[in-house]
C-alpha cells in the first residue's frame, strides 16, 4: 500500500472526516478530458478490493467496451508496476480479482441485464456523460441501494444536453443532495499538458468540442463535432450529381446495417485537377496528304498538354439509404446492385467499407471488378477519419445537398477523446433515425478522398491547325 500512496494514486478528501462513520459515502467527479480518470478508478478499485478485509463485489461499468477496456488495461498496468501485487491480484478481460480474499470487480459496458442480480459494496462509474441512455445507470443506481454501506462514485467529463438531458439531470442532483460528494474541475490541471498542445487542441477542434473536452463545460446541443452555421454553410448543392466531371475523382463509404440499423452508402467527388491533352492537326494541301498516304512522308501532328490543378474540394454526389422496417432486413443484394450500379456511373476510385457484417458483400463486390477497401474501425482509422471530416467543414472545402437523413446525422455527431486521440461518435440508433449510418458512410468516403493515391485525369481533344 505505501508503493502506491507514494505514487500519489489515493488522495484523501479533506471534508470527508466530517462524514459519520456509518454515513453511506457517494460521489461525483467532473474532469476534463486530459484527466486521467481511468486511472484514478483503476487505482480505487484496486486499493478496495487489495485493502478490504472482507470479500467485495465490485461492478465498474463504462460507455463502450473500449471504454471498458481502458479501466482494465489501466488496472493491468498498475499491477505490473507494482510487482508485489501480481500474486495477489488476477486481471482478466472483464473481471479482477483478490486471488486471497475472493474479492471481485467485474467490468460491465452496456449489458443492463447482467448489472440487475448483484447487490455490490462499491460502483464505479466511468464518463456517464457518453452513455446511451439511463438504462445502466438506474440499473446500477437501483443495485447499489440493495446494500447499506455501498459506495458509488462516478468521474466524468462535461457533456451534452446542458439542462435537458438525463446526464445533466444526474450531475446536478448529485451537486445538490447532501448524501453525494461533488468536485468539479474547470480546466486542465495536469502539469503535462503544456499550452502548446492545448492551443494546438483549440486550432483543431470546434469550439464547443474544444470547451467541452478541456474546458470542461456542458454543450447545450445534442451534438458538438460540427457547428450548424458550418453545415448550412456546405449546403450549396441542388441535388445529386447527374453525370461525372472532368479533374475529379470519385470514391464511396458503405455502412452496412441488415436487421436494427439501416445500410447506407455515400458517393463524395473530391476535386484532383486533370491534365489536357490537345493534338495539333495541321490542315495540309492534297499533295501532302497523297506523299502521307504513299508513306513518302510522316505525319507531324503535336500535342500540347495543359495541366489544370485541382483545388481539393470535395463535394457529396449521391447518398442511398435502405431502414429494416415491419421485421424484414435490408436486403444486402440490393446493397450490392445499387454500388455495381454507382461503380458504372461514377467509375469509383475506391470504396470505403467498415467490414462488421460486410465481409461476404466485399468479397462479391471485389469479384465484380469494384474497388473494395475495408476499414476496420481501429483507433488510427477513427482518428483519420475524424480529422478529416472536421477539417473539410471548417476550412469549407465541402459542398453538400439537403438530404433528410445525412444532414442530421452530422448535426448530432459528437468529438469524443480515447487514449489514441479523437474520433466521431454518431447518434443512438433509433427507429426513426438510425445509427448515424449515413454519417459514418460519409467519413469512411472521405477517409478513401484523403488518403488514396491517384493519378490526374487526362482529358484529351482535338485542335486543328494551319500548317
């Protein structure tokens, strides 16, 4: 124990003595992103279950399994920094536990039903702010207070929905309730976190991503990625693309849903320039043409190239979006006809798919001669695929057409920071909107736009001449 304090892992909460021994301690923390707040749960938690004379049960739950995965890989390494602990403490994917004293932590994502049987000393709750809904919470919530003495503490960063949403609701009930502790932090505290880095956070990001992540305060709006001037800014375009351009290069994302969220697929154009080429054809008297014809002489034509450079802009061309609707599942052939179909007009440089559930539709739409790229969602393909998006809207270098789904889509998309850096999180799928399917079907096409290699367009005419 003293190796970890000298760590500075545990630090006591100076009001907390005030508290009566028997008082059933609750409480709430509110960091920014830089916080390590993964770790200073790994560390309660590790400290409870190795201190405890008693067998625990603990429950730990996070947002996602990533986010999951992050408290146990942070409990891993503090294990394996602390070499006295690994006899003592097992570290499996979801479940830690007190190999003497039987104590356990059991790590949950959004699995409600598996959080309802126990009744737990201790709950730890992980950026409450990125949960769904309040399913897990009211589960945990409602489990928590089966047990006289147990302690649930929750650290998060700022959210959404400042006033409306269920978080919110939460963060100020717990502010005010005498039977919760609160600490809020207005701004990053760590000392390596130099204001260089956080300036260049504050060129890159959007600003209310920006004060929300680092300046910890709660965004109003559902979402904070893009700002809506800037989407109503890109809406110039009239409608889908009819027929292809001369110096550009067209490519396409595919998220593909078959039987909760719906398949969608985003054709975006991005502007490369196009070389042209233009032969000479000297008009030449009736003899010349015989001496040509008779082999005497060649034919000196020219050809004069002209390159048009390309100014990058990218623009969306179509968008096509099948919903599961009365219990039957979209239709993967149909999927697959409409990108052959999309290939012949567009003569598709690349398409952009995210290979959960598309494994069989890549290897059938390769076979047919369509450019397949997968892209698993991997922490550097979400952070490109993020720095993409919010580059082309907030330098304007996109143009879009009002479409009823993606609009939305982008309006709700959310910057969410993991340890690999930011990425985009769509909306909760729901029957009426989805999982932000044709949001992600944009950014895998403009991920394709950004990083594939191409050569110009060459485009080539005639150009008749006196000799």
């Amino acid at each position: 124990m003293d190796r970890l304090e000298a760590h500075g892992m545990f630090d006591a909460r100076e009001d907390r003595s005030a508290l009566p021994a028997d008082f059933t301690v609750e409480g709430a923390d509110v960091w920014p992103a830089a916080a390590t707040a993964a770790v200073e749960l790994a560390a309660m938690a590790t400290w409870a279950l190795l201190a405890s004379q008693r067998q625990l049960l603990g429950l730990a739950a996070a947002a996602d399994k990533d986010q999951a995965k992050l408290l146990r890989d942070a409990i891993a390494r503090l294990v394996k920094m602390n070499e006295w602990l690994a006899p003592i403490i097992k570290v499996d994917t979801y479940r830690v536990t007190n190999r003497l004293t039987g104590s356990e932590l059991t790590i949950l994502s959004s699995d409600v039903g598996s959080s309802y049987g126990p009744t737990p000393d201790f709950v730890l709750c992980d950026e409450v702010t990125h949960w769904q809904n309040a399913e897990l919470w009211d589960s945990l919530f409602s489990s928590a207070a089966k047990r006289a003495n147990c302690l649930i503490v929750v650290i998060s960063n700022a959210g959404f929905g400042e006033g409306e949403s269920w978080q919110w609701k939460l963060r100020e009930a717990a502010r005010q309730e005498a039977g919760w502790y609160f600490h809020r932090l207005d701004g990053p505290k760590a000392s390596w976190i130099t204001e260089d880095r956080l300036e260049e956070q504050r060129r890159l990001l959007p600003p209310i991503a920006f004060n929300r992540l680092w300046l910890n305060q709660w965004s109003s709006g559902s979402g904070d990625a893009l700002d809506g001037r800037l989407i109503d800014d890109a809406i110039t375009l009239d409608g889908p693309t009819t027929q292809i351009e001369d110096g550009w290069l067209y490519v396409a994302g595919v998220d593909l849903g078959i039987s909760r969220d719906a398949s969608a697929v985003v054709v975006v154009a991005k502007h490369v320039g196009w070389l042209e080429e233009k032969t000479k054809r000297k008009i030449r008297t009736s003899t010349q043409r015989a001496m040509i014809d008779a082999g005497v002489i060649e034919a000196e034509d020219e050809t004069e190239e002209t390159w048009h450079p390309g100014t990058g802009r990218l623009k969306v061309c179509e968008v096509r979006r099948w919903k599961p609707e009365g219990g039957r599942r979209v239709s993967v052939t149909e999927v697959e006809k409409t990108i052959q179909r999309l290939h012949s007009r567009y003569h598709l440089s690349e398409v952009a798919v995210y290979p959960w559930k598309a494994e069989l539709l890549c290897e059938r739409l390769d076979a047919s001669g369509v450019p397949i790229r997968q892209v698993p969602f991997s922490g550097g393909n979400l952070r490109t695929m993020a720095m993409a998006v919010l580059e082309a809207f907030n330098e304007g270098l996109i143009d879009l057409y009002e479409h009823p789904h993606l609009i939305p889509d982008l309006r709700k998309l959310r910057v969410v920071e993991r340890a690999n850096g930011v990425r985009l999180q769509p909306p909760k799928s729901t029957a009426a909107d989805g999982h932000g399917d044709c949001g992600t079907s944009l950014s895998l096409a403009m991920l394709s736009a950004r990083t594939h290699s191409h050569t110009p367009n060459r485009v080539q005419h005639d150009l008749i001449c006196y000799p």
